[in-house]
C-alpha cells in the first residue's frame, strides 16, 4: 500500500487488522475524509517554502510484515541502558514489549500498543487521540487516519517518576512508516519521556507526537533526531499544557536527509509554563527545518523558546517561531531566540521570528534572531594561547549550544548530546572566515595595498 493510493476500505482493514474498537475505526476514517479534502502541499504552501515537499518520497510502500532486527549504537536512550522507569522500541510498524520497573507499574504508569490502550484505557485515549494534533494539514490528517505503529504512555494523577520513560522509534528497512504516540501526563504528575529517533534506511517518516498535560502536571519531553544520512522525517511534535502545568521540551536534530518539525505548543490554561529548546546540527546536503507554534490561549501563561544549530558542508537549516497571543490572554510573558552559527562556505541558515500579539495586557514579549560565524576576537584568544585553530573553533562551539544544553538538567542528555555534536563537527572540515573577506584580501595583496 501507498499513501498516496490510500482508500477508506484500507484504513477499515488496518483499523480491523490492529484490533481496535469501533470508535477508534470511526475516528481513522473521519480522518481519512479530511484527508481526501486537503491538498497535498507544494513550494507555493507558506508553511513550505523553505523545504519542498517532493523531498519527502510517498511513493514509498507503508512497511507492513515482521521488524528487522538491528543493533541501536547511538542516542540518549541506549547511553541510559537500564536507567530507566520504562522503556519500547517502536521498530518499523511494530511495537515492542514494554518494560515498566516494579516502581513504576506500582504507580499505574502504562506504556504500550495504542490499539490496546484504546480499550483498556478508553477514556484517557478517547479524550486526547486526535485532540492535540488533528486534521488541518495533509500529513496530519494522513497520519491519524493510517498511523501504525502506535504508541500510548500515560502517567496518572499524582505519580511522580523519579527516573525517565525511554521510547526507541527505528527504523531498519527500506518504506513509509506512520508513527504515532500519545502522552498522557495526568494531574499533579511529573515525568520524563525520552524519545529517541534512529536507524538508516530509504525511507519517509511521517510521525505525530502528541503529549497533554493536565492540571498543576510537570513533563520533560526530549525528542532526538539521531537518524542517519537516507532518512527523511516529517513530524508533528505538539504540547498542550493544562492550568498552571509546567513542559520542558527539547528537540534535537543531528541526522537526517531532511527533517521537517513542528514543535508546537499549546497554553490553553491560566497558570501554564513552557519552555521550548532545541539544538540542531547540519552536514552534507542535510536539510532541517524547525517550525514552531506557541500559543498563548489563556491568560497568566509564559513561554521561552530557544534554538541553537550550527551548519557545516552545504547544510541548511530553517527556524520559523511564531508566538501568538489572543485577545483574552492577559498578563502573558514570552521570548523566542534562535542562534546559527556557519562553519563551512556552503552552509546557509534562515531565521525567521514571528510575533503575532492580539491583546494589549502583555508583561513582555521578545525575539531574538542571528546567523553568523564563530567570534574572530575569541578565537584569537584561544589560538594566542597555543590551541590550534580548528580545536579553538569546536570549544567555541560547544560553548556556544552550553546556553541550551545547560538548561537541561535531565540524567544522560547533556552529556551524550555535546558527544553526539563533537561527533558531528569533527566530521566536517571547518572554514570560519567568510569567503567575501578572504576575497577583498587577495584583491588588495594583488594591488599592492
């Protein structure tokens, strides 16, 4: 099956092969008719202008049939091993065995099937599936329509874990997979879900993760793009923050032929924190583009949202941050900050914030945006001290994603993360003057001034 032959009679079979309850088959196709609605989008579609949507091939089949069976060498999840309250791997189309600590399973925290989880917890999924990322786009609509595998973790009132959920999605052979998963931190809770994204293979990935929160819950959610160089991931990656709740949430994107996110995050409640980081590297021919939504829905909300990448090779990278506050959303605080740093010739960088404020009852509302080169001064610094170039430009580097990496005090990220980033720009080959100065200079030299 192809998705862009998809009928109705094949979301029914899928919705019977998986077993779930007729108001879950009705939902699929519900959103099977949005989907037939929509247009797929094209370099004309604002939202797509910076990345074309043919980058994503669809003509891929969706993976169906046993999962391959490759070893994880990377990411934040295998460097935890064992240390963890839970733990899936989501490979191909198909889910794991969970492992839950006595602990944890004590407390009534699931994770599991979401096919399973739509009858035995049929309430909590009923009331979230689809409500936190719907229908209004293409892939969304195709994704709640024809997702498989899915994925359900739920944390209930007033459990608190003092260890991180782990989820794995790979990806080890050669299609379309439709991921979905479903977070569910109920009230008074507080957790770590980690998700890792790994695998090489010729394939498309079109995911949603949909994480609420309920009242006075606190959730740190880490989303790493650790995939290798044929992957190409299109993702919707949305928060929905109850009354007075707290989410901190990172998105890191280090692998990939292109990735398309959208982060967003939805302060519906009076009270509700969020805080929005990401780090991203770019290499080769990689493509990345993070584009978020943070919604101010309600009053006495406050956000921060700060993206750091650096690009090397001929990358490129795309921020588009959008805080949007509405006219009943008093006494609201908000900032948004994006950073780039260029380290090759060919590398280009777009940083695009966006601020869209409805209500004049504001405590502040920011954005702060640069793309550029490593600090000429500080490097002459570190050189002057007997460093050698290039390892005086990887230290300012780290340095630079420290302001992120930082603000994130969770057991195993920071850490595998700055491993991950050195790993990534020790591959390149770094050229920190512009081309333009370097130009000037020789023309200068020629005319003997």
């Amino acid at each position: 099956m192809k998705v862009t032959e998809l009928t109705e009679r094949d979301v029914v079979a899928l919705s019977e092969q998986r077993g779930e309850p007729d108001w879950l088959r009705d939902r699929r196709q519900e959103a099977f008719k949005a989907y037939c609605d929509l247009e797929w989008p094209t370099r004309r579609t604002e939202e797509w202008r910076y990345t074309d949507p043919k980058r994503f091939d669809l003509d891929r089949p969706v993976l169906h049939g046993d999962a391959g069976d490759a070893p994880i060498t990377r990411g934040i999840v295998r460097a935890l091993g064992g240390d963890v309250a839970g733990s899936v791997r989501m490979t191909d189309n198909t889910v794991g065995q969970p492992q839950l600590t006595v602990e944890a399973a004590a407390a009534g925290v699931i994770i599991g099937d979401l096919a399973t989880a739509a009858v035995t917890h049929e309430a909590v999924v009923r009331e979230h599936l689809g409500a936190v990322v719907g229908t209004s786009t293409k892939f969304d609509a195709l994704s709640l329509a024809a997702h498989t595998p899915g994925l359900f973790v739920y944390v209930p009132p007033e459990a608190v874990l003092d260890r991180p959920l782990a989820v794995t999605v790979q990806v080890t052979r050669p299609g379309l997979v439709l991921p979905r998963i479903l977070v569910v931190v109920d009230r008074f809770a507080e957790a770590a879900i980690y998700i890792d994204h790994v695998g090489d293979a010729e394939a498309t990935v079109i995911e949603t993760v949909e994480v609420a929160l309920g009242a006075h819950a606190k959730a740190s959610i880490v989303s790493t793009q650790d995939w290798g160089d044929h992957i190409d991931h299109v993702g919707a990656h949305r928060v929905v923050v109850g009354q007075s709740a707290e989410v901190a949430h990172l998105e890191a994107t280090l692998g990939g032929r292109t990735v398309y996110l959208r982060p967003d995050c939805g302060l519906d409640e009076p009270g509700g924190r969020a805080s929005l980081y990401g780090v991203y590297v770019g290499s080769g021919e990689q493509q990345i583009e993070h584009r978020s939504l943070i919604h101010h829905n309600a009053s006495k909300t406050t956000s921060e949202s700060m993206y750091k990448g650096a690009l090397q090779g001929r990358s490129r990278a795309t921020w588009f941050g959008n805080i949007r506050i509405e006219p009943h959303a008093k006494a609201t605080s908000s900032d948004e900050t994006n950073r780039n740093l260029i380290l090759t010739d060919g590398a280009h960088a777009d940083s695009i914030p966006f601020l869209e404020i409805q209500c004049s009852d504001v405590v502040q509302c920011g954005h702060h945006s640069s793309v550029g080169q490593v600090d000429e001064l500080q490097l002459f610094y570190l050189t002057s001290r007997g460093i050698p170039r290039a390892e005086a430009v990887r230290m300012l580097v780290f340095g630079f994603f420290a302001e992120v990496t930082d603000r994130i005090d969770l057991p195993g990220v920071t850490e595998t993360l700055l491993a991950e980033i050195e790993h990534e720009i020790r591959s390149g080959v770094l050229s920190t003057t512009d081309p333009r100065r370097t130009r000037r200079t020789a023309v200068v030299a020629e005319r003997g001034g």
